[in-house]
C-alpha cells in the first residue's frame, strides 16, 4: 500500500505539479485552461487510481465476463473517446445503471455521472434510430407515455397485457421478455383518487384535524409536495395512498403537484433529450412546491435518487440545485422532522415477518438499514435483511431479451436469501426490484409505507376518517 | 430531530467495525457510518500485528517481543500490550474458524503473490495450507487471464527465499473464463455457484472442470496454491471440493486489491455487526459536527445526503476514517489536515519535508495522522484532547508506518478495540 500511498498523495488531480520549483520561490498557480462550458469529467477521471473496487461491486461483471465493468466504462472509456480514433464502446448499454459503483469509489470518481454521459453518447451517435433496440428502449424508457393509455382501460390492459400472444409479441417484434408478467394496472390511478378525495384541500382540512387532535398549533404550515412517481400512481396506489395517510397523521398537508417521469428509465437507456424534459417538467413544478413552503417527497427509492442526484449531475435549470436539496425518501423525512420511531412504539400488528430487500438506489442513499431500523419498533412485525445483493431486474435493464438471464443470475443471491430468511412475503421500496421478488419467489412484495400506515392509522382504507385511531 | 444513538463510530474499515463490535458489548445503541466501501476491499485479508520493527529489524519471529521497545506515540504503546491481546483474542471470538493462527504468539510466514513471505499473526483458514513455514513441496497454479499472480514466477521467487520446499509454478487456462480481464468476482461466482462450463471434455461444473486442468499437471506435490479468487460466500465448499478431486491440500495466496479475502473479511465483519445489533449507515459522508455550549463535546455530526443534512447525535464518538488512502487524512499544498473535526496532524511546515526522495525510504508522510493520549483521545498542538467524548482509531492515528512494519491489521484492531470498549462503556452511563 505504500506506493500507492505516495501516488494517491503526489498525483492528486488538483495539484500541478511543480517539479522544479524550489520551495523557496513563491508559487503562484496559473490557470492553463479556459473554464469549462461543458460538462467537464476530467479531475473525476484523474481520480481514478485502479483499484478496482467498483469492479467488485458490478452485479453484472460477476455473471458475465463480456462486460468490462465499471472502471472501464467510466474513467478508462472517457480517456479513450478523448482520441478521435475511438468511439463509445457498446458494452455501456449492458451497465444497468444499479449506481453501487458509486458508492464503492473510495477517490471520488464519479462513475454513474460517466456512464449516465457516454450511454447518452452513444445512442445519440451511434444508435439507428430505426433499430428495434432502439425503439424497444425508447418504449421502454418512455413507459409513462403508455400508461396513461392501459390505466384508462386497465382491464383490458391487464387481459391483453396477460395474453401469451401478447408476451410472445413483445418478444419477438421487440425484444421484450417473454419471461416476465407484465406488471397490472390499478383500476383507479392515485391521482385519480385524489382528485375524487378532494386534492389538496381535504389534505389541509385533514392535516389541520391532525395537528389539532396531536396538541400541536393548528395554523403551524407543514406541507409536503409528494413526487410520486409513474408506478405508484399506475400501479400501486395504495403505497401512495399509504404515504397520504402517515404523514396526514403526522399533520402534514399533502401537495400533488404535476409531475413527468422522474427520468430515470431513460437515464438508463441513454435517452438523456427525453429525461432532460422530464427533469425540466419536475424541477419547474418542485421548485414552485418548495416556493409554497413545502418539501418533497418521494416514495420511490429511484425516483428520489434521481432528483437527487442524477438531477444536479447531468441538468442545471433553474432550481435544480434546491430541489434536490429539499428532496427527501418518505421514511428518511419523518425520522428527522418527527419523532417516527417513538410513534410506532406501542403499536402492533398481526404478527408477520417480512423478507427485506434494500434497493441498490437506497443503498447510494445511504437507507439501507432504515427499513429494519424503523419496523423494529412494531409489535409483531419482523423483518429480516436479505443482503446486500443486487436484485438484478434494475428498471427496464431486466425487461429486455437479452438480459433476462443476467438478470435472473444476479438475482439469484437475494432469491436464495429471501428463501432462507423465515417469511413468506417480501418487503422493499423500489417498484421493479419488487417485480424482480415477486417473479423469483412468488411471494407477495409490500412496500414500507404501507406497514407504517397500518401501524399508525390502520389497515381499513375506505374509513380512513378514523385515521387517529388503531394507537 | 436527530437520529439518536449512544456510541457512534465513523468509518467502516477494521477499525470502525472492530469499535463498533466492541462497544456493542457494553449493551448500548451503536450505529457505524460509512461514507464508501471499506479498504477492506484493497486489504490482504491478513491480520499482522507486528512484522518488522520501525528501523526495519525483522521478520520478527515474535510480535509481542518488540512491542515493549516501541518509540513514544506509536499506537501500540499508547494503548499497552494487554490491549493488543485481548484485541486479538477479541478477533478470533468473532472470526471463528475463518481465521487461523491463534495457537501461538510466533508470528506466520505467508507466501504472498509476488513470491515474497509476508509475517503476520492472522490468516485466513483459506491460505492455512500454503505456509511457507511447512516443508511440503508445493504446485503453484495461475492463470493466463489472471495477471496479477505469474505462477513460475512466485515459485521461482520463494525457493530463491529460501523456503524449505520445492515451489513449481504453472500457468493454466480457466474453464469457463474468456474475457482477459474478467474480473476476481467472475471467477469466484463460477465456483461458488458451480456454473457449467465448456470444455474439451464437454459440459461440466466450474470446480470439477478445474480440478481436472490442474490434475494434469500435478506431479508429487502434496498442495496446490491458487490465487485467491476460490469462491466467495462458499469459499470453504469451493476450497474442500477442488481438495477432494485432486487428493492434495489446496491454499490461497493472498492478492493484490481488489482482494477476495478482504471482501470475505468484510463480510465476515458485517454479519457480526448485524448480529450485535449494531446499526449501519453507508454510502453517505459525515461532513459537518456541531459541540455543546461549553465547547468541549461534539454534540451531533451532520450527514450530507447530496445536499440535505442529516444530524445524527450520540454521547461517544469514535473517528475510524482510514489514512491517506481513505481520506481520513488529507493533503493540500500548505497543509495536512483531518477534514472532518480538523483535529491537529502534525507535519512540517515545508512540504518538501513531507517526503524524502527513496520511494521505499522511511517517508514521513506514512506516519502523518492524529496524536492521541492513552484514552485515544486526539490531542491538540497543546496536548489537550480535542473533544471529550471523541476517540480515534486505526489508519487516522499517527506515529507509525503499517506498510513498513507491517502493522496495519493489528494497530485497527487494537486500537478500535480500545476506542470501541472506552466508548461503550462511557455511552452507556
């Protein structure tokens, strides 16, 4: 480790060298290069010192050979695309974008940022936009656009979407797994449900019930504008519905502001155009929220990753900064401005036990342990740590043909894991890694919020005026 | 409001985990944060306490011998001899049969990857088999995808040391693998899981198909080394099947970074800690600390999530953030610093006289780090501990060189040892 020592501690990308100079003179640093008005990578690449971690790290580099990792599709591929006789290599396209490269640099390199750039790159270059891989990824990226579609008429959706003709079509006309169950589409969107509810005055008028009946001062502002994501509001309304009644509870006025697709299905698959009006649409409506005095929440570990950090990395409108700053993962939020643990001392459930899987997308947001942390304090729920494996679906990566069965051999650690720890249903907050529990082990996957609902204001959701009770 | 523990342990390495696990047992609320992966992964996966002494005597036969001769400052003396023991024996309780070597005081000699023995007091069960100590003679066997471990050369290398046995090198092909620079955890994740692979022979298991390459070429030695890359979360099974089909013992040589055995280690170390209890937090950095009115203590550290801050407050703080290499110490043109609670590392003022020009000299940016009293308390430039509620242990701490003395697993693990128990045991009042 020594001489990495003293490379670590001589090359560091910041300091010039100064070989020469003697210590006596007076050193004044020049600036050699015009700044940067792109998106500049270079001291992120010069960080870089080979050790290989996030090789280690890469849930696809240890199933298949063919993809070189993480460290060369970063740092090593960014120097090579500096010379005009190299392209972008197409193995980007097998990274799934799971980002625990990120977190396993231990010199600052910012891996998912280079990867998130060169992917971009190379579909905007050198991908036919006439290519059914590229238009399956476009579909897929995009799955927002269709949405609104099958959730119009989700029965049919569900049925036609069920139908093996359907599947087979997928895969064959558009390199779609076969393998996979499309996800069903809610009858009733969330957002459709909150209008019918009453939007964002019944959430006042609630909110100020609660702060009332909680001893608290009732023209006290606290408010929330809830991202919610495509999945929660298409698919699973009642993870949204669960987040609308906790923190209700904790006498907050729930905001629904417009939102777009948080981008990152298209971060991705390199759709970066697309993503970047996402990301205008979200970061216009956020800001406004946060205008209003409320801060942003989300419920999907991805969603919030990306506001995050994906937001600030690759975009700067207007307000990006600020908005990813006052984004917070629903649980994280009520930790810090409530006392969320004390409350849920002295509640119980049925007694139930929960295979936990912590989201890649979590992990980066350093929640892995919150879930466990935060349950711990309900009677009769027991929810055990599956790892840290990854669960390999990562979004749309494990929809398509081609990477099914890496997907699956990823997968196959938290498979074995979630079959060893004693509980039959699965539990995580990340909306595809729950696809990927599901399809594995056939157990029913639940998402956090909802345990804590239940614990806090009850399981019976159409009489959710009781919403004081169940304490 | 902040979320609350009694001993919070910053850093995830050795010196964090071994803090952490030892606080645990003093029955309080313990939480580690991590800000990256550990440099576990970087790490050999050897536990050495003392290999060589500071001018370079040794291999020292006995660790324990030297430690009473250790200048002033240096982690050893400032936590005493008794404390490196009980640290050590505190590590075999959590190791188990992981780890071998605990039988004796004598220091162990492991070949390493490059043909050289390295002295150290801890081994991994996996490179048991291959000491250099043992007279049987040994087949050595890497692999032409694998660069890091050039068979013949290592072999050549350790007779040329003078090893009381014969070590032959080969150079293989591995089933299964294609890519030349598949990564450690490829070829890991074909043994333990056994995946099928092709070969001259048709379809077989990854193990069964590797047994057989290296059957070929076995003459009459009684143990074969191969890098350390034989499984990972079934290494021993990996280990006891490529054993069973060649008839011989099979070891490990421990491996540059990134390094399966400190990725086991790792494991091993985190498993313990969520059977302790103890709360972990990764991926996120601790950036800012706030004291309380009088100055003195820390009352709550701050946790930046891409910009949100997270405020996290405990009674006891331990500072296990790694040196140079993990950034727990830092460098800028005028000066060394500890970039968390800006505790005092004493340098030179001059940074020309941070180093000196033999890269394999006594270099004294090897030993920059904090100055700690007997209770691993940071000092500052007067003497004075910097908080009282705030310890230091492993790579942050100065006054000794672990790459040349070979000390770095002993000095995380004695001195979180310590940090750990004195912050429990103060946490919980």
């Amino acid at each position: 480790m020594r001489a990495a020592d003293a490379g670590e501690f001589m090359s560091d990308a910041e300091h010039p060298t100064d070989d020469g100079v003697s210590s006596d003179d007076e050193f004044e640093p020049i600036q050699v290069f015009p700044e940067a008005e792109e998106m500049d990578l270079r001291p992120g690449a010069d960080n870089c010192y080979k050790c290989s971690t996030c090789d280690t790290n890469c849930p696809v580099a240890e199933v298949d050979d063919e993809f070189p990792g993480p460290k060369f599709q970063g740092p090593e591929q960014w120097r090579l695309k500096r010379q005009d006789d190299h392209d972008i290599d197409d193995s980007v396209m097998k990274c799934s974008n799971c980002m625990r490269c990120d977190s396993a640099c231990p010199s600052e390199v910012p891996l998912s940022q280079m990867h998130n750039t060169a992917r971009g790159e190379y579909v905007d270059e050198h991908m036919n936009t006439l290519s059914r891989e590229y238009i399956r990824n476009r579909i897929l990226a995009n799955y927002r656009r269709l949405a609104p579609l099958a959730a119009a008429f989700p029965r049919t959706a569900n049925f036609v979407m069920g139908l093996s003709v359907t599947q087979w079509l997928g895969e064959k006309t558009l390199g779609i797994t076969g393998e996979r169950e499309f996800p069903e589409f809610a009858t009733e969107t969330f957002r459709e449900w909150w209008t019918k509810r009453g939007g964002n005055a019944t959430s006042k008028q609630r909110a100020q019930e609660a702060r009332a009946e909680r001893g608290g001062a009732t023209d006290e502002a606290k408010r929330i504008a809830y991202f919610h994501g495509c999945y929660s509001n298409y698919n699973t309304p009642e993870v949204a519905k669960a987040l609308v009644r906790v923190y209700e509870h904790f006498g907050y006025e729930v905001m629904v502001p417009e939102q777009s697709c948080s981008g990152t299905p298209m971060f991705a698959n390199g759709m970066l155009e697309d993503a970047r009006r996402a990301a205008e649409t979200n970061v216009r409506e956020l800001a406004a929220a946060l205008e209003e005095g409320a801060d942003i929440i989300a419920s999907c570990s991805s969603c919030s990753m990306s506001i995050r950090q994906e937001y600030p990395e690759l975009f700067d409108f207007e307000g990006t900064d600020d908005v990813a700053a006052n984004t917070w993962d629903a649980v994280e939020y009520l930790r810090v401005h409530e006392d969320l643990e004390g409350e849920l001392e002295g509640t119980s459930l049925e007694d139930e036990s929960f295979a936990y899987h912590a989201p890649c997308h979590s992990r980066n947001q350093g929640l892995d342990g919150q879930t466990i942390e935060v349950l711990g304090a309900i009677d009769g729920i027991d929810a055990h740590d599956v790892g840290d494996s990854c669960s390999g679906i990562s979004g749309t990566y494990g929809w398509k043909e081609e990477n099914y069965e890496t997907s699956m051999k990823i997968g196959e650690e938290m498979f074995e894991h979630m079959d060893d720890a004693p509980a039959e249903t699965g539990l995580t907050e990340c909306p595809t890694c729950s696809m990927q529990m599901e399809h594995g082990t056939g157990y029913e996957i639940k998402h956090t919020l909802e345990i804590i609902a239940a614990a806090l204001v009850g399981t019976d959701l159409e009489t959710d005026h009781d919403h004081q009770q169940a304490r | 409001m902040a979320i609350e523990d009694d001993v919070l342990v910053i850093g995830g390495g050795l010196a964090g985990a071994t803090a952490a696990l030892a606080a645990a047992e003093q029955d309080v609320q313990v939480r580690l944060i991590t800000h990256k992966q550990s440099t576990l992964r970087h790490a050999s996966g050897l536990i050495d306490v003392l290999g060589y002494t500071p001018e370079g005597d040794g291999p020292l036969v006995d660790p324990f011998d030297a430690l009473a001769d250790l200048p002033d400052g240096h982690p050893y003396e400032r936590v005493g001899a008794e404390a490196v023991r009980e640290a050590l024996s505190f590590f075999d309780d959590v190791a188990g049969e992981a780890y071998a070597g605990a039988h004796t005081d004598a220091n162990a000699l492991v070949p390493t990857h490059g043909g050289t023995v390295k002295p150290t007091a801890r081994y991994p069960a996996s490179t048991a088999a291959g000491l250099a100590s043992d007279d049987r003679d040994a087949l050595l066997v890497g692999f032409e995808t694998l660069p890091d471990f050039e068979a013949p050369l290592a072999g050549a290398h350790l007779e040329a040391a003078g090893v009381p046995f014969s070590a032959r090198g080969v150079t293989l092909s591995f089933p299964g693998i294609v890519r030349d620079d598949a990564k450690v955890t490829r070829y890991a994740h074909l043994l333990d899981q056994n995946e099928s692979v092709s070969t001259g022979a048709g379809e077989t298991g990854a193990r069964e198909a590797l047994a057989a390459a290296v059957e070929a070429h076995l003459e009459d030695e009684s143990r074969v080394g191969f890098p350390a890359i034989l499984g990972d979360d079934h290494a021993a099974e990996v280990r006891a099947d490529l054993a069973d089909a060649l008839g011989v013992d099979v070891f490990e040589v421990p491996m540059g970074p990134p390094s399966l055995p400190g990725l086991r280690l790792e494991d091993l170390l985190y498993e313990a800690l969520e059977d302790a209890g103890v709360r972990v937090t990764s991926g996120v950095p601790v950036v800012e600390y706030e004291t309380g009115a009088d100055g003195d203590r820390i009352d709550h550290v701050v946790v930046d999530r891409t910009g949100s801050k997270l405020p996290h407050r405990a009674d006891q703080y331990v500072l296990a953030t790694g040196g140079l290499v993990g950034k727990g110490v830092r460098s800028e043109r005028e000066r060394v610093y500890e970039p968390l609670f800006d505790c005092h590392v004493p340098h030179a003022a001059d940074r020309y006289d941070w180093f000196v020009d033999d890269v394999f000299g006594d270099q004294p940016y090897a030993r920059f780090g904090l100055r700690v009293d007997r209770e691993l308390r940071p000092l500052t430039a007067d003497d004075e501990p910097e908080f009282s509620n705030l310890r230091a242990a492993g790579a942050v701490l100065s006054g000794y060189d672990f790459a040349a003395e070979k000390s770095g697993g002993g000095v995380s693990l004695a001195t979180g040892y310590v940090a750990g128990t004195r912050a429990g045991e103060e946490g919980g009042e």
